[in-house]
C-alpha cells in the first residue's frame, strides 16, 4: 500500500539499534501508527516502552488502541507511572473500558488508580453493564445540543467542544431532562442559512440502542441501517452515550472469530493466534478435544454392542467410518447454516419450524443421493472382487439405506441442535460442528447395525 | 428497540388489505427503512412493487439497498421501466455495481439501459474492476478540493455538492492533474477561521488503497485504522474514488459468512438461509458432501486391506471410529485456527515454520492427553470386562498410540493444508473442517493398523 515502508521500518530499527534516541523519536513522529505497529511486532517489551516514551501523545493513543490486551498490559506496566497515566487518561473511553473488561479485578483496582477523578468515574459507570453489553461499547463523548438553538449556535459549540469527541458526524438533540429528541447528520447543518433553529432541521425519527441490548445485536442493527454512530439511552429515552462503527467493525471481527473458532472445536482465543502463549492455546483446545473423544468413547461402547455381528460379517466393519462420518458431515453442515443465520439475524427461534421443514426435505434428497452412491459403488465393486461375498446386494442395502437415515438424522439434529442450545439461553455456536458429528457418529452406528441386523438376519449374521 | 414496531406493521398491513392506497402512502413515508424491510418480508413480489411505488424517491433508494439480490432482481423486474429506471439510477454506484455484479451478462445489458448516460458510464468503469477487487467497491462520489482554496471556498463547495455524496466526512485534497495530497477530516475546517487555506490544514500524511487490491486487504485496513473512508489511487497516485466504512462492514459480514459456510464443509450461499431456493441450497451442499464421501469411501478400502486382521481380533474394529473422530476433530481445530489467522492478517505464508513448530509442540501434547485417556479406558475397563482378552494391555498400548500418533498427524496437516491451499492461489478456506477431517480420517486407519501389527502380530494377530 505505502510503498517504502520496508525502509522506513528498517531504519526505525537503525536508529534504535544505535541508540541514537533524538533521531528516532523525530522520525518516530513522521509516520502513521500502523508502521509503528508493525515496529512494535519486531521488539520487546523494554523496546516498546522507549517507543512510546518518545511518541507524541496523539499518536500514542492511536497506536495504543490496536495492540492487543497482552501487550497493553506489559506496556503499561513497564511504563513510568506518569506515562502510564497519560496514556490511559488519554485512550477513548470506550476502548479503555475494554481494556478493563479483561483485567483481573486486584489489577483493576491497581490501573483504575492512575485515571483521573473524573475519568475513573467514567470508567466505573460503564464497567457497570453487563459484560458483552451495549453498556460496555459506549462512550459519553458526544455532541447534545437543544432544540431551540440557532444553527450558528450549533457549529459553534461544536468548535468549542468538538475536539475531544469520538464523533462529531452526528449532533444529537437532547430536552432539558436528557431525553434524546432526534439526531441530526452534521452535514444537514452545512446546507442551512446559520439562522435557522436546530428544531427546523427535525424530523423525529431515530433509532436508538438500549444499554443492556447484547452488542450482537447492535452489530446487526448497524449493518442494516448505514450509520456510523447510534445513541444509545435507557428506558425512559435518557440518552447515555453513543456507539461508533469503528467498534462496531472491530467488534463483528471478534465475534465471528468467536463463533469460527467454537464452530472448529476449541474456545475461542481472545488474543491473535502468534500471541497467544502456549498454555493458553493448550487450555483452549484440549477441553474441548477431551469433550468430544469422551463422546466419542460411546462409539466403541455402542459397537462392543453389535461385536457377534462383526465377528459373523467383517465386512461390516469397513463402512463403519463412510457411515458415521457421512452423518458428522451432514450435520455439520446443517449446524454450520443455521448458526451463522442465527448470528446474523437471518434466522430467528420462533423460525424453527420452518427451517425443520426445510431441513427434512434437504436430509432426504441428500440422504439419498449419498445412499445411492454408497448402494453402487458396492454393487458395481462386487462384481471385481469378492469381499462382500454371495450376499452383496443385501449388503449394499444396509449400507445404502444407512447412509440415507444417517445423514437424513444428522441433517435434522445438526439443524435443531442450535435452536435448542439458543432456546436454553446458550451460545448456538457452542453446538460447534464436531459436537454435533460426535452426536451423530454414536446413533450413526446403532442406525447402521439396525439396518444390518433387520437385512442380514439369517443370511450372513 | 421500537416499541410499536408491531403496531405500525399490522396498520400497514391493514392498510394494504384494504386497498386504502392513500393511508398507506401517507403512514409508509412515515416509517424508516427497518420497518419495510419487515412489511415486505411477509408480501408477494407484486405488493412489494406497489409498495415501492408509494415510497419517496430517498425511502425507496434506502430500503432498496438493503433487500437482497434476487428480491431486487424481482423488483426491477416487475415494477414499470420508468420506476425502475429511478430506482436504479438513485442507488449509489457502488450498491449498484455489487447488484450489477450478480447479474447474468444478458439481464445486465437489459438494466444497464435503464441507467442515465453519465451513471451508465460510471458503471460500466467499476465493472471493469476484476471482481472482489477494491475497484468494484468504490464510490466516485466524494469531494475533492485544491490546496489553494480557503477554509470559506472549501465549505461553500461542501453546501453546494455535497448532497449527493457518499460521506463528506473526509474532504479530499488532489492537484490540478487529479493526484491525490492528503485527506482531511470535514470537522478540522470546523476548528478554524474561513480564512485558512487547505494548506495549512494539510498534513500530507494519509493512506490509500489501489483499486486492484484485494476486498480482504480493505477490510483489515479499516479494522486497523479506524477510518470511516478511505480513499483509491492508481499507480500514478490519481484519485479514482472512495470506500466507505458501511461498506466494509457488510463486506466483512459477506467474507465472514462465507467462510464459515466453507469451514462448514459446503459452498458459501450468497443469499439469506430463509430465502435461497430449495435447488440452490441444495447444489451448495450436496457437492462437498459428495466429494467427502467419494474420499471417504478409501476408508472402506484402507480397512480392507485390514480385513484378515480384523476378522483374527474384532476387538480391533471397536476403535476405529474413536481415533479416526480425534484425528478429524485435532486436524479441524488446528485448520480452523490457521484458517481464520489468515483471513484477519494475524499470520501469513511466510510464517509457516513458525506455525509449524508450534503445531507439532501442540500435535505432542494434545496426542499425549488424549493417547493417555485411550490407553487408561482400555486398561481400567479389561477389570470389570472381558472384552479386550488376554492381551488387554497390548491392545491399550494400540489404541493409546495410535491416539497420539494420529493427533499429532492431524494438528500439523490441518496447520499446514490450508497454507499450502492460499500458496497454490486457492482461498485457504476451501480445505474446509470437513476436508482435513476426511483426509486424516484415511491416514489415520493406516496408522492404527500399522501400531496394531507392529505390537500385536505373534499374540492375537
């Protein structure tokens, strides 16, 4: 994209190797954060405390914001304690409430010390939502005016105030309680003659958040109405603080890593994969792992049921993987929808009739389009080789029609699995695709040594 | 959030039951797009296309943008060309290239001659973009202004051709050959006097995307940014457009789902789950299930091979499915993983030793839980059955090995397949859960039975 940042990166480097300190924090100033970022991957925490001590403080802030909680935390631990305060005081309300968000509370209590009064009663009162909260995404730094003010009244507030406002695209009009009236774009107040009153510019028609809404929701809400800002007030229409599309972008980031990550097997990892330490990725991926091999187990349990019928026909044994995993396949698939359409807002619980309709007829055409396949490729097979003996035809039934029951059962459970883990007040993605495969896999092989047994009986077993 | 959302809508619906055209005219312009979007969920392509016929023209371009392609496709199609052609020449450019985008050569040729010369044109330059390119994403309207204009000319500019812009958010400074110098945010010609030039707000300090740039790489560049615009330069620095922040968002939504849907195992739906047609969804999902099922079928085959040893120990057969699930279940951990670290920019190609060594630390341990697990249900189980025979603590020794064995197989080919897919040009999210699974599912057999011969021949083999 910038063409020469490899070199500006590289003498950044230089100059920190050679300790020439007035030359890097010159050079340091020049460029926008996303080169400092990629500086600060390359270097340690000692190293990244003497960038910051020697970025201005705007581009302290900016840069601070995009590192990662682990690295947040070294960093202002590693800072003076002055600095340290600057640069928590100086963040965005709203990202600064993140950051808390993950802290153990004795840690807490120890950063919280280095805000000032007033921004620690900021914090403190956003830290009051719920976790995953509407709450916890907004900031109080916005722009009410009233509604008998003059636009020339307005823009001048808006020099005088507008500085520190995490937007000012959006001006919102507020009655002498704080009850939100309207929001008006800042560009409508470009277009009028400075004598009109905010109340001509007016036309009462807003959309609002509550603070206890989950942010999913509002996730949603944004991709669906084009707005870079929406207020967010309490039940008796109070407003309390707005929330930004630039959270809002960086939140859907996180929350479909969340779901993609349940959806692969494992907890989700809160810090990017190359960070994460090595523990942590452990603890994230072998609770899980264990969840579905100790399900798994039920299998063997399941076929030291049906171990006489091995013994008399071994060749039941060979499409025991085809069968059990076409149905985990099924079923993740069917999972995989319907989670994703409920994460979006495509689909809703009271929908689940219909997408159980949806499904039967889907789990029975692709039931029997895998049943036919696995039917002949048995027949066609037995006339090379005589693995499956003289009864081959019987066999490539049992197998044909377990294949249609097993993915017409994991097609239909993988699809209400979610639905009844969101209806519980679950995640639905928790229902992740090999959770619902193990499922399948352990009434995948009762489906197929039912079959085996009504078919074979008095042939082969 | 709307507290008589409800109400509205079955007022409305009322008043469509009734034929009461003019109420309905009256109340529908009332409302905000949401609450159409949500009455036209539950009406006939033809009750929508008089619904459309009532909205003002701004309501109408609104609510458009937000339905999906083929309701847009039926919309067009049935109201009278001369509302189309308003419809499809109010929409902004670049809702109109993506609507454009989907359309068969034939059908696009047909709308494109209900565009205005100029906006044909402009449509006609973005498709030239190749898809999923930045090009594709863009919007030409923006405002661009010289270096030598003052604060007051700058502003005077905004009011008189600002109406029709995309975002006057950011200002954009370009010379007289169209080079772009700097962007500038409308809110710092707020901060000072109409006397000022653009010069001296001027900090020459911006980013830019090339129009052939991947969408992918925008979207990780708004999320690490924290910019509601950006604007597209060629590479002669020439100004050719912008891209929103509303955009990348539901692009981002778009990516997000798609790759789910491939790490589900099926083809990306490019429409709502509810809304995509029985035939379609099933064609996105019955060919992965087949493909899985044509590489599952060597599961058969590779326990053929197995047969003899099979029929000599049917306990053998038991297990199967428990290591082939915990070499899948390792392996789509692992790609899911890699997967998403690719999609958001966390790591690239070239990490791939590093990866690597981590995956392989991970493969050890994660193999030795579970390898441990195994071997410990078999041992403490041979007390209380009989199942296992004489030899229960070999066959532990089998299982608990073959564990290890085929989860650290997993963990580092699902790490690896999907680095090796974006190597070879594929999107690395092809090598779906499923895939890996599938793929570890065969080797994993191989695994098995060679630990089972190595350690059991002379005993029960």
């Amino acid at each position: 994209m910038r063409k020469s940042k490899k070199t500006i990166l590289s003498e950044l480097k230089l100059h920190m190797e050679e300790g020439n300190i007035g030359l890097l924090q010159q050079n340091l100033n020049k460029v926008q954060s996303p080169v400092i970022l990629d500086l600060l991957k390359d270097i340690n925490t000692e190293e990244k405390a003497t960038v910051f001590s020697l970025l201005d403080k705007e581009l302290a802030y900016k840069t601070f914001k995009f590192l990662d909680y682990s690295t947040q935390k070294d960093l202002i631990k590693s800072l003076p304690y002055k600095q340290a305060a600057i640069l928590l005081n100086g963040i965005s309300t709203d990202d600064r409430t993140a950051f808390f968000e993950e802290l153990p509370s004795a840690a807490l209590n120890e950063f919280l010390r280095l805000l000032s009064t007033e921004e620690r009663n900021i914090t403190l009162t956003l830290l009051g939502y719920p976790e995953s909260s509407v709450g916890r995404l907004m900031t109080p730094d916005y722009i009410a005016v009233k509604e008998d003010w003059t636009v020339k009244q307005v823009l001048d507030f808006v020099r005088e105030n507008g500085k520190d406002t995490e937007t000012i695209n959006v001006i919102y009009v507020v009655d002498e309680k704080g009850i939100l009236l309207d929001d008006i774009r800042i560009r409508a107040f470009l277009f009028v003659t400075p004598e009109k009153t905010v109340k001509e510019l007016m036309d009462h028609n807003f959309l609002s958040l509550s603070p206890i809404d989950d942010q999913e929701v509002s996730v949603n809400i944004f991709r669906n109405n084009n707005r870079v800002a929406l207020p967010v007030c309490d039940s008796f229409g109070v407003m309390l603080g707005i929330v930004t599309i630039d959270d809002v972008l960086r939140l859907a980031k996180e929350e479909d890593t969340e779901d993609i990550h349940k959806l692969g097997g494992l907890e989700a990892l809160e810090e990017p994969y190359m960070n994460v330490s090595f523990f942590t990725l452990m603890k994230k991926r072998v609770g899980w792992l264990i969840v579905l091999f100790l399900g798994e187990m039920l299998t063997a349990t399941a076929m030291g049921f049906f171990e006489d019928e091995i013994s008399k026909a071994v060749v039941l044994a060979l499409f025991v993987p085809l069968i059990i995993s076409s149905g985990g396949n099924s079923g993740s698939q069917a999972a995989t929808l319907i989670i994703r359409a409920l994460a979006i807002g495509e689909v809703r619980i009271s929908d689940w009739f219909r997408i159980l309709k949806r499904e039967i007829f889907s789990g029975v055409f692709l039931g029997f389009v895998l049943g036919l396949l696995g039917f002949l490729r048995i027949v066609v097979w037995s006339n090379f080789t005589n693995i499956y003996g003289e009864h081959s035809f019987r066999i490539a039934s049992v197998v044909g029609l377990s294949l249609t029951g097993v993915v017409i059962w994991g097609t239909i459970s993988g699809s209400m699995f979610p639905l009844l883990l969101k209806k519980a007040g679950f995640d639905p993605a928790t229902s992740s695709a090999p959770f619902v495969a193990t499922m399948v896999d352990v009434t995948g092989l009762v489906i197929y040594f039912s079959f085996a047994l009504l078919i074979l009986r008095g042939t082969v077993l």
